[in-house]
C-alpha cells in the first residue's frame, strides 16, 4: 500500500508539474431510501488530472481520476485513466498511441453499453467511458473516404467499482457493485460462503491482443460509418468452483479471473437535417467469437457449477442493437433523445457470480442540457425500458462560484419492478449528492 500510495503521488506530483488542469473535489452521498447493500463511505475527495493539448502537427490527451473513500476504515482509493496518448498528423495521416477513446457506437455512451471502450464505474449512473490502449492509424485516401486501423497486444481490464477478497469475504468501496451471496441455505440451514481468489499470471490477462478497422465515407452533411473489431472484454468475468468444507462448516468457493474476446461490429448513418442531426445504426457484439489461440482450453473457459449450495453459470450470448439519436445542440442549450432495441433473443439473467443481463431491452431516453447563465447550468436525464418498465432518472445543477470553484447538486432515481432486470439490485438505491471542486 505505501508504495502504491508513493507511485500515485509521484504521478500526480509529475502531471502537475507538466501543466496539467487540476480539479479537486468533494462529494457528499445522501441516501434517499435504505439499499439492500451499504458501503462504509458515503463522502470522497478526488483528483481529476486533464490534459488537451494541441498544434498543427502534434496532440496529447490525459484524463486520470482518483477517489479517496474517507469514511472507509481500509482508506481506500479508486483511479481510472480515461485517456492518455499522443498523436501525430499531417495532412494526409494521423497516427494515435495510448490509451484513446474510440467512438464507433454513437449510442455507447448515453446507454452506457460499455461495450468498446469501459466504463469507467466510480458511480451508478456515470458516463464517464475508459478508452483502449495501443496504435492507431487514420488515413484520407481521397475525398469523401476515410479508413482507420487499430492494434494492440496490452490489455487493462475496467477496476471500477473495486472488489476485493477479504477473510473470505467479498467487498467493495461501492454499493453500486453487485456481490455474490455471503450466505446460502443448505438442508434449511444457513451457512457462510468463504471466497477465495486464484489469479493467473498477470501475463495471462494483460498481454491480449486488439485488432480494428473503420471505414467511412461522407458526403458534408452526413456520412456512412462502419466499424470491426476484434478485442478483449472489457470486464474480467470469472469461473469458480465450490464444495462444502465439513471442518469449517462452510461452502468454500474458489474464483478464477479470465479474459474473454468478443467481435464487435456495427453501421451507422449520420445526416444532418437544418440544425438537427440524425443518426441510425445496428451494432452485433459477439463473445463466442475466436481468432488465432485465444483460450486454447476453450471448455474450461465455459466450463458451469451448479449444486443445491451455489450456482455458477457463465453466459456468452451474442447481443444485437437496433439505436437511433435525435439532436440538436444551440449554443446555450442541447437535446437528444434516444432509442435502443435488442434484436437478439438474449434472455440471460445475473448469476451468483458473474453474467450480467443486459442493460436495456426496448428503450427510450433523453437529455437536456441548459446554460441558464454563464455561472449556472442544469442537466436532466431519463431513461425509460418499454419491456422492463426501468425508469432511470437523473438531475444535476452546477453553479460556477468564480473562475475555481464549483459548486453542485444532482439527484439519482431508479425503478425497476422487473426482478431480472440490470438495474433490480440498485432500484433502493436512489441518492442525492452534493460536491464542491477547486480548479486551478
């Protein structure tokens, strides 16, 4: 922990140093109702480090989080790096290293699909998103045409919200983070779970390959887009296996992280109509998908545990979108409203200990944005599933004090009366939050 805590600061003192913009900021969480699960810190301090710095030749990107848990009795801290590459251009090429946010699903972010780039998972509702690490190449052939490729052979995986394993125990920093069962019921008895964690070597989940293209063609007022990828998931999932421990009395269940490839392919359309722009598309994310010697031992990889005492059952079902955007952004405010339909027939629900449903089935949503003056903004934001009947509702007012510090106010509602439904487990979670940030 002392030299995790030394390296942070070293890179915060060096970013700094660099010219970074800095925020620092804090946030209170005040529950409106009573969660199923309860995290020990309901206020945190954090760092934002950014960077967006550019000339006719070269560009560099850095956007980095980190987030104290104060009222935790472990201390502990959360980071994510969102961003942080260079790039070189010219006129004909632009070449991009680093950890880069690729925008090929229009949708991705307003439903946090987060299936290209991570999300990043400090908070529930956040659309904060993670990018990729490796090589980029963008090239203008000729006029109207544009193409791209992307590799890499480095991999992080999303940490966020954090879990960990403590005497036998599953924990995390957040109550937005769905845990395994600490207990179960074995002959009408209740009986404790003891979670251990078997990790492979860190090779083995770092060193994955990416690969992409994109091409694109565009005519001034809209363009048609395309895109495949071949890349890691960007959740580590897990295999497990269990028994019950007759000396302990108890079922011990041991966790194996992995990493899953997946093939993600999609089209859009973009066309923009006075000062409206519309865009449609279909997007086909595949896990089963396999290229050179990914998981040689493919059948461990799906292998499933299911006794009286626990279950595990891994899903890889191929999931299908149908979306669709709306917007309209003027200088002092900006709207969109939002579509999305699974086409596929993707009917898995959460297991015990990993295989999360999907988010939506057959969604609207909308946002609205407005600068009521130059120091006062507002945003509301509504999500609303036709099949689940999910009603996912946020509201955020910040108020700029002077040119460092902000002062906020946001206000987290979710409904969720369908019991496999993604959001089920968070639907006692509705919260008002405070947070204050210095700039400078």
């Amino acid at each position: 922990m002392k030299l995790q805590n030394s390296l942070i600061i070293s890179f915060l003192s060096t970013n700094i140093a660099m010219g970074a913009d800095t925020t620092l900021s804090y946030e209170r969480l005040i529950r409106l109702n009573t969660p199923s699960k309860t995290a020990s810190a309901t206020h945190w301090f954090g760092v934002n480090l950014n960077i967006d710095d550019k000339n006719k030749q070269w560009e560099q990107e850095l956007d980095v989080d980190l987030r104290y848990y104060h009222n935790d009795s472990q201390n502990s801290i959360n980071y994510s790096l969102s961003k942080a590459n260079i790039s070189y251009r010219n006129k004909e090429v632009k070449w991009t290293f680093g950890r880069q946010l690729l925008d090929l699903n229009p949708s991705e972010k307003f439903w946090q699909l987060g299936t290209i780039n991570g999300r990043q998972g400090m908070k529930l509702l956040s659309d904060k998103r993670e990018g990729l690490i490796g090589l980029r190449y963008e090239s203008r052939p000729k006029a109207g045409f544009k193409y791209s490729a992307f590799l890499s052979y480095l991999y992080l995986p999303g940490m966020n919200p954090s879990v960990d394993i403590k005497d036998g125990k599953m924990t995390s920093t957040s109550e937005w983070r769905k845990l395994p069962p600490s207990q179960t019921l074995i002959n009408n008895q209740v009986v404790d779970i003891h979670y251990d964690i078997e990790m492979p070597d860190i090779s083995k989940i770092v060193l994955r390959k990416t690969l992409g293209a994109t091409l694109e063609y565009n005519w001034g007022s809209g363009k048609v887009f395309s895109y495949a990828f071949y890349k890691p998931e960007n959740q580590i999932r897990a295999n497990a296996e269990a028994y019950y421990d007759l000396s302990t009395e108890e079922v011990r269940v041991t966790a194996r992280p992995i990493v899953n490839h997946h093939a993600a392919i999609g089209a859009s359309v973009h066309q923009k109509v006075g000062s409206l722009r519309l865009i449609t598309g279909v997007d086909v994310i595949d896990p089963n998908a396999r290229l050179g010697k990914d998981f040689d031992l493919l059948q461990e990889k799906k292998s499933t545990f299911d006794s009286e005492y626990f279950k595990i059952e891994p899903h890889y079902d191929r999931e299908s979108y149908y979306h669709a955007q709306a917007i309209l952004d003027r200088f002092y405010y900006s709207f969109s409203f939002n579509y999305i339909q699974l086409l596929s027939s993707n009917e898995r629900n959460s297991d015990d200990l990993y295989s999360e449903t999907v988010k939506f089935k057959r969604a609207l949503g909308g946002q609205f944005n407005i600068s009521i003056t130059d120091s006062w903004s507002m945003m509301f934001d509504l999500k609303y599933d036709l099949d689940r009947l999910d009603n996912i509702a946020k509201g955020e007012t910040k108020y700029q004090i002077n040119s460092n510090m902000i002062l906020g106010f946001g206000l987290e509602m979710i409904k969720a009366p369908d019991e496999t439904s993604y959001w089920s487990p968070y639907r006692t979670n509705d919260t008002v939050y405070t947070s204050f940030g210095y700039h400078f």
